[in-house]
C-alpha cells in the first residue's frame, strides 16, 4: 500500500464531565472526524488521504483538535462546518487555513494544555 500524502488526526478523547481539564469529544470532535471521513469518501481527493480518530494530543485547551502528517500542521477550534474548507484548501491546494491553524508558539504551552 502506498503511503499517505495527508493523514488526518482527530483527537476524540473523552474526559469526565468533572475533570479539570476539557476534552475534544465536548466539542464535537466525533462528529468533526465524521465529517472528515464522510467527505474524503464522496470527494475522492488526489493522492492517499485518510482521517483516522486520535487519542489525546495535548493540546486539550485549543480543541477539537486536528493535526495533518505529514505536514505536521495544527489546527484549534475545528467544527465540522470547517471541514470542507480545510479538505479544500490544505488537502486539495496544499494552502494551509491560517485562521484555523495552531501557531508554533503556543503548541505544547500551558495555553494548549488546558493545565490548571
Ligand atoms: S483532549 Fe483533545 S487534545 Fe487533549
């Protein structure tokens, strides 16, 4: 099998509704991966291109949480009503959607962490 020319990972991790810290699934990341997935299969992209859940990613504060390999692109605050655009600017035209995107700076702080 070839490899993948974009692989897609949603974060969909679950925290309990008393933890500290958020998770993605409370922002709808199940269906943001469902998007993704429902698409990709009725739009057929050029290349190998598959979006698969993900664990916690550790950016728990910025989420739903998406991360692109291997472009090693972040992005925050993903809707599934994101979803078509980051399929047709960053997949189909290699444009990354800035508006979206985590800047390196804050990847990995305690910002992105959601740390108490
Ligand atoms: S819960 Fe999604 S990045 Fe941690």
């Amino acid at each position: 099998m070839p490899k993948f020319d974009h692989h897609i990972f949603v974060c969909t991790h679950v925290r309990p509704e008393d933890s500290r810290r958020s998770c993605c699934s409370a922002r709808n990341s199940e269906l943001v991966l469902e998007r993704f997935k429902e698409l990709l299969a009725r739009r057929k992209p050029r290349g190998v291109v598959r979006a698969n859940k993900s664990g916690c990613l550790n950016q728990c504060g910025l989420g739903a949480t998406v991360v692109i390999y291997p472009a090693g692109v972040w992005y925050g605050g993903v809707t599934p009503e994101d979803v078509p655009e980051i399929l047709e600017r960053h997949i189909e035209k290699g444009e990354i959607v800035e508006r979206l995107r985590i800047p390196d700076e804050i990847l990995n702080t305690p910002r992105s962490l959601d740390a108490p």
